[in-house]
C-alpha cells in the first residue's frame, strides 16, 4: 500500500479540518483526506478550530503517518507460522 507523503499533506497554504471527535480524540482531516487523531492528552491549554493551518498539525499527522505505516508492514507479514500450520522448508 502506498501512503501520502507527509509533504503532501503539510506545507504552505494546506489546511486541515476538524470531522469527528471520538473515544477521547479529536479526529482531523487533511486536503487530500487523509485522517489523523489528536489525543486528549496532547489538548491541554490548546485551541483547536474547525479549520487550521497543517503546518499546526504536522507531529499529529506524522505519528499517525508511521503508526499506520508499521501497522500494515505488521500485518503484510503471514502469520500461518504462529498458528502451527504448514511452513515452508518443513515437513
């Protein structure tokens, strides 16, 4: 799978926006609509707007960026060998 760039995403004149908050995030949306969550932990003393500068956002968007990117390397990987079943080069 193939993921935005983070330069797709922040930079000069790109903006985010606010969709959803859920289970103690608050969930915003790139241009190129890719999602990313800030925790609650990291809302502390701050203002959040419906809309805003990415540039604001961009540890926000890269945590997530990576999160997802190791999450789906973690997944690609078979996992018949943790099962026990057949593995390749045994009989």
């Amino acid at each position: 799978m193939q993921f935005p760039a983070l330069t797709d995403m922040v930079g000069q004149d790109k903006r985010v926006y606010f969709s959803f908050y859920r289970d103690g995030e608050l969930w915003y949306q790139a241009e190129n609509g890719f999602g990313f969550p800030i925790p609650r932990e990291d809302m502390k003393g701050a203002l959040f707007k419906p809309e805003d500068k990415s540039i604001f956002f961009m540890r926000f968007i890269k945590k997530h960026l990576e999160y997802l990117k190791g999450a789906w390397s973690e997944s690609s990987k078979p996992e018949v060998q943790d099962i026990g079943l057949y593995k390749p080069g045994t009989k």
